[in-house]
C-alpha cells in the first residue's frame, strides 16, 4: 500500500504569530494548518497534521506534491521553517491490521497460563511492545 510513497517528508511551513497564538500553514498543502500557544507547541500541532494530512493523502492515492524550497514572501509577523516526518509510525497507528504468528513455547508456560486464562495474543503485543519501546 506505502511502496510509492517515501517514508520521510520535509515541508516548509510558515508560522504566523498573531495576538493569542501561533498558526502554521504549509504552503504546498492547502488545508494542512495547526496552531499553538507557543512555537514549540505549535510546531509539534504542525508536525501532527502533516503527518495526518499526508496519511490521508496516501490513502486517497493522492499525488504528494514535491516541496517547493522556493524564496517566500512572508509577511512582518511571519517566520518560516521546515518541518518533517517520518510517516512509520503514523502509518503503523492508522494501519491495525493482525498477522498471524505461530510460537513454540515450554508446554509448562502454556499450561499455567491456560489455567490463569492468559490471552496469548495481547501478551506478545504487549511485550513487543516494551521490547520496542512503543
């Protein structure tokens, strides 16, 4: 399904300092905007809604335009900067999808946790998950 579409992106974005916060917008993706109290808070919005908005995009089939490192205009109270991301993660959240995985395991693991009604399949999760750091 991702095979065409890279695993990390850099846009440049445009955040706008207003009288209550700061909003971002990404010029190459019309309708792809965030905002935030602070810089920091607004750029980790921006790097959620690109992630997102790029999702969307790769599910839709969408051409992703290629970014354009152009000269911008921007106005007195606007600051540009570059946001990326890595799509793994997002895609990985969005994408549930189970695959089967057959284990061998002492048959004296499998008979106390049959007895304590452990549920295999959530364990493993759980586990990889730790193991991972996820």
């Amino acid at each position: 399904m991702y095979k065409n579409y890279p695993d990390n992106y850099i846009f440049p974005a445009i955040i706008e300092k207003n009288e209550k916060n700061y909003n971002i917008y990404f010029p190459d993706l019309p309708g792809c905007v965030a905002s935030g109290e602070d810089i920091p808070q607004a750029v980790n919005q921006a790097k959620g809604a690109l992630e997102l908005h790029l999702w969307g995009m790769e599910q839709d089939d969408e051409v992703i335009p290629v970014p354009e490192y152009r000269d911008m205009h921007i106005a007195a109270n606007e600051t540009i900067c570059f946001i990326d991301v890595n799509m793994f993660g997002i895609r990985a959240k969005m994408d549930n999808r189970s695959v089967k995985k057959t284990l061998s395991i002492p048959w004296y693991l499998n008979e106390l946790a049959e007895k304590k009604k452990i549920n295999f399949s959530q364990l493993l999760q759980s586990a990889l998950r730790a193991q991972l750091g996820l």
